[in-house]
C-alpha cells in the first residue's frame, strides 16, 4: 500500500499541476497523510531548479495550515478522527504517556518532528490534544516546517542532483543530529 502510494505521489511531480499537488500533500502530511511532500518537493526542483524557493514556500505555507488541522483534530475530534490517526502510526499505545509530558517541551517537539521525518501529524495533533498555545505551536512549526523545506530547496538548488541521493538516504539524521546540537546548545545556555 506504501508503495503504491509512493509511487502515485512521484508521478505528480511530473504533472502540470505539480505545485497545486505539493499544496494538497503538504497540507495532508500535517494531520494524516503517510507520505511526506519531500518525495515531490525534490523531483519538483531538481527538474526546475530556478523554482526551488517558490516550491519550498508553498510547501511551508501549506504544511503549517496543514498543521492546523491536525491541531484542530486533536483539540476537538480526538475521538472520532484523532484515535484512529494514532492507531494507524502505532502511536496509540504510548499517547496518554507522551501527552503527560508534551507541554513542557510541546515547542521543541514540534520543531523536532517539523524537522525530522518523524510524523509531524502525531505531534499537531498531540498540540491540539494537550492544549499547547496556539501561537507557540503556529511559531514552531512555521520555524520547523520552513527550516526543513527551504534547507532542502537551498541544497537541491546548489548541488543539484547529486545531492538528491544524499538527501533521500540520510537527511533525517542531520535534522536529527542538528536538533541535539541546537537543544543542547540552548540547555547549555541555559545552564551556565
């Protein structure tokens, strides 16, 4: 089903309606869609990469409304809408523990999951859920969201297509090693 669904979203990135189809996927992303927008953000700019910054915009734009769903569906129909979400992600089970905890680093989960291929829709939807400010939630993930799409735009635009295979394979983990440099740059501010 993955698979499938993968190779749907590809080939809308050949599709002269391309951009309009990275509006939908990365709005969907935010509160339940599997499959996240870099899979067309990156063919979309390694094809044009004159448009690399304009994909990236509508990319964050959308994402972050996107975002508002999600919030939206954890804040309000969390029992209709939000559980079954969870269940498909396997996050059920381990929700109520992670609620317990998420206010008081909900920010700096939103910006981890908004940078990371972890699923974003778990954390806006547990934003909602939890109650987390509203604008606090807004800030982190358009900080997130523009931070992780604009990086891959810049880098597709500089280097090309060979960076696309570096990018596919191994850029979770630079967005998760450069989280803990950053948390652990502020908790080190923050101690002395």
């Amino acid at each position: 089903m993955l698979r499938s669904l993968y190779n749907w979203t590809i080939s809308l990135a050949q599709s002269p309606h391309a951009l309009w189809a990275l509006a939908i996927i990365s709005f969907v992303e935010s509160s339940f869609f599997p499959i996240p927008p870099d899979v067309l953000m990156i063919p979309m700019i390694v094809a044009r990469p004159s448009r690399a910054f304009l994909i990236a915009g509508i990319a964050t734009v959308s994402s972050v409304a996107g975002a508002l769903l999600g919030y939206y569906i954890g804040a309000v129909l969390m029992d209709s809408i939000g559980q079954p979400i969870l269940a498909f992600y396997g996050k059920d089970d381990s929700f109520a523990e992670m609620a317990a905890v998420f206010n008081d680093y909900g920010a700096w989960a939103v910006v981890v999951a908004g940078v990371t291929f972890l699923p974003f829709k778990v954390i806006t939807i547990a934003s909602g859920v939890t109650g987390l400010s509203l604008p606090v939630f807004i800030v982190s993930s358009i900080f997130a969201r523009a931070l992780r799409f604009f990086l891959v735009a810049a880098l597709l635009w500089k280097f090309g297509e060979p960076i696309r295979d570096f990018i596919e394979k191994r850029l979770g983990l630079m967005f998760i090693l450069f989280c803990v440099f950053l948390i652990g740059g502020f908790a080190l501010v923050g101690l002395l």
